[in-house]
C-alpha cells in the first residue's frame, strides 16, 4: 500500500512540474498584444521568494503601485519622447517607494525594498505573443526583501501597464471592454488561489520523501 501511495505520489509530483513549468513560462506580465517598442520602460516586481505569503505581498505592492501609477496615464500618453518619459517616472519615484513602504507596513512586512531606474537584466520574456531575449532592458525595478522570488513585470512607457494587474489584460477606456477585464480579473484571482493551494499541496507530497 505504502508504495502504491509513492507510486500515485510520483506521478502528480510529474504533473505539477509540469504544470509549474508551464505556468512560469505564461510569465506574470501584463500585455495586450502587439510588440514592446524598442524605445520603452518596463516595470519589474520582485518578490521577497516564492513563499506563497511573499507573491501575496508582491501583488499588494503590484496592484498599490499599479494604482498609483494610474494617475500618470495622461502624463504619459500624450506622444513624449523616451527622454521626456523617463523624467516624469523619476520625479515620482519618492512617492513609488513611500506606496512601497506603506503596503509592507500594512502588510505587517518588515523586509526592506529598493525601487530604482535604471538598465536591469531580464530573463527571456513573453509579451503579447512575441518572445524577447534575456538582455539588459531599461526598467523601473522594484525589489521586496531578497528579491529571490518570481516576479512581475509589464511596460511602463509606452503605458500598457495600467491593466488588470492578475490576468495581464490592458484595461479599455470603453466600458464593454471594462466588464470584460472585470471578469478576466475575477478568472486570475481564481488562479492564483489555485496557483498557491497547489504550490502547498506539492510541498505537502514533497515532504513524504524527506
């Protein structure tokens, strides 16, 4: 019976490496398709590790920030140059860090954090479809505790970043598109249940073979 239960146990472990595997490489990025143009910002969130209480962190600041970054839309659309963008992200980085601190503060978190701009390496990238090499990109960086976790991560300039922040979709200013990112939004926080309930179920099983 005790192997048995090993035998079953293995399988699902093969299963949910595959599953992890696949989940990964969706990437936790916002995109609404098309390209990232060459001249951009990105944005990047990393978390504390993969602790499932940590990505809960990470969102909170991802969904603080991603809300405070609303107010930049009209700064940021209107047809700027790179240059002209990147001035108006660090004359609010104060206040990008002050959201920081004030989600880890409430979150009861008292790891520290680093929000900076500058070139970042990312590893190979999904977006809208296309695939994009590992390489040095310029990004605002926010980095919670050891950074050791997955991370976040969407384009901050040009603005595709103002979206719903679980499921990756831009949010429209039309409001037929609004109730359809509603609901893709209700449909990624179901995900990341399962996504974390998983992850504790293969810790469970791991456990056994310790």
């Amino acid at each position: 019976m005790g192997q048995q239960f090993r035998s079953i146990a293995l399988i699902f472990c093969s299963f949910m490496i595959l599953l992890m595997s696949w989940e990964g490489q969706k990437s936790d990025a916002a995109a609404i398709g098309g390209s990232i143009p060459e001249e951009s910002i990105r944005l990047r969130i990393l978390a504390n590790s993969d602790r499932p209480g940590d990505q809960v962190i990470k969102r909170r600041v991802r969904d603080a920030i991603v809300e405070q970054m609303n107010g930049w839309v009209q700064q940021l659309e209107h047809p700027l140059s790179l240059t002209e963008a990147r001035q108006i992200i660090e004359n609010n980085l104060a206040l990008v860090e002050d959201t920081v601190k004030q989600t880890l503060e409430k979150s009861g978190k008292t790891y520290t954090y680093q929000v900076e701009l500058g070139m970042v390496s990312f590893p190979t990238k999904m977006y809208g479809g296309a695939v994009y090499p590992a390489g040095e990109y310029e990004a605002l960086r926010v980095t919670l505790g050891k950074g050791e976790g997955k991370n976040w991560w969407c384009v901050l300039f040009p603005p595709l970043c103002f979206v719903d922040a679980g499921s990756g979709e831009a949010l429209a200013k039309d409001g037929d598109a609004e109730v359809k990112v509603q609901a893709q939004q209700e449909e990624a926080e179901v995900r990341f249940f399962l996504w974390d309930m998983l992850t504790g179920l293969w810790n469970w099983i791991v456990s056994f073979f310790k």
